[in-house]
C-alpha cells in the first residue's frame, strides 16, 4: 500500500513537470520568428493627482523588434474624454514611434481610461491595451465626487421688503449663493 501511495505521488509530479515544460514550448512556438513584434516602454501612465484643465497629454513609446515593418491599423480610446494619436508610417525593424494620449482634465474625479492598439505585429495578437490613470481635482479645492451638491445654509437675515426670497449663503467660500425659490403669495378672499 505505502509503495503505491509512491509510486501515484512519483507519477503526478512526473506528469505536472512534463506539463510545464510542454506548455513554455508551446508559448515559444507561438510566436512566429519573421513578422513585425511590437514591445512597449510601459504600458500605464499615472497621472497621480493633477488640477482641473491641468496638462492631461502623455506619450507611450513603442519599438519594432521584428524583422518586417509595423503598422498601427487602429489607436482607440475606451471613451472620448480620451484622444490618441499615433505614428502613421510603418516602423521599420529597430525603430521606435509613438502613440500620444491626451486625457480631458475639465472632468473633476478619478479616472482609468484604456487605449486599445491594433497593428500587423505577430506577438500578442496584433493587440496591445494601454492603460492611463490619475485623480483631476477642483481648482483650490478637494474633489466632489460626481453627483454630490455642495452644502448650503439658509441666513438667519429678514428677507429685503418687497422680496418674498430668503437668501442662501454657501458654506463654503468657493460655492456661488443660490436664491431659493419662492413660495407664490396667496391673498386671503373676503
């Protein structure tokens, strides 16, 4: 009994390490020798903490490792706060070009934006998805996360005469004063 408990634990490791070796071959294998191969410096931009309407352009730098040219079919963003540009030509072997993304830094908030890279390169499936990242904040001010109002609070002042309207002071400096709406006056009928 103890010799077959072996000889089942010798031929699953034997069978696990056969397996590993087989798949590494398989990953070499499928990527042709000839044909453009295209290899990203990064493939994500952080933008850390950037103010609004701040600088949102960054550049991805890519190479041809390959023994044929490259050419970028398709640069698309995931959305359109997101614009890419890109290097027209094809790269020849050796060479490198660039793929320009500029991020719309008016929308207040985090971000993770994608660009997704078409080209006739035989590694990674002619597709490579890029990535950027970053958090835009209010002018002077902490973000608000989309969809929050900021507070109000009513003064304790007597309306002027002639005006039915409280009026609304902000709790914070940076919010404009919004007048509340007024309740229509009704006349008692005698």
């Amino acid at each position: 009994m103890f010799n077959m408990k072996r000889f089942a634990l010798i031929c699953l490791f034997a069978t696990m390490a056969f397996g590993v070796a087989n798949a590494q071959n398989n990953e070499a294998k499928d990527v042709p020798e000839n044909g453009a191969k295209i290899r990203f410096t990064e493939l994500e931009h952080n933008y850390g903490t950037i103010q609004k309407g701040g600088n949102g352009d960054c550049e991805f730098t890519f190479y041809n490792d390959g023994n044929e040219p490259l050419i970028l079919s398709n640069v698309k963003a995931s959305c359109g706060c997101t614009t890419p540009s890109y290097t027209q030509k094809p790269v020849m072997p050796g060479q490198q070009g660039t793929i320009k993304v500029h991020y719309n830094t008016n929308n207040v908030g985090g971000f993770s934006k994608t660009v997704t890279v078409t080209s006739n390169a035989v590694n990674d499936g002619g597709r490579v998805v890029l990535r950027i990242k970053g958090n835009v904040k209010q002018d002077g001010a902490a973000a608000q996360p989309s969809g929050v109002q900021p507070k109000v609070q009513q003064t304790t002042r007597q309306p002027e005469p002639g005006t039915a309207k409280p009026v609304l002071k902000p709790a914070r400096e940076d919010v404009k004063a919004v007048p509340a709406q007024a309740k229509p006056e009704v006349k008692d009928k005698q």
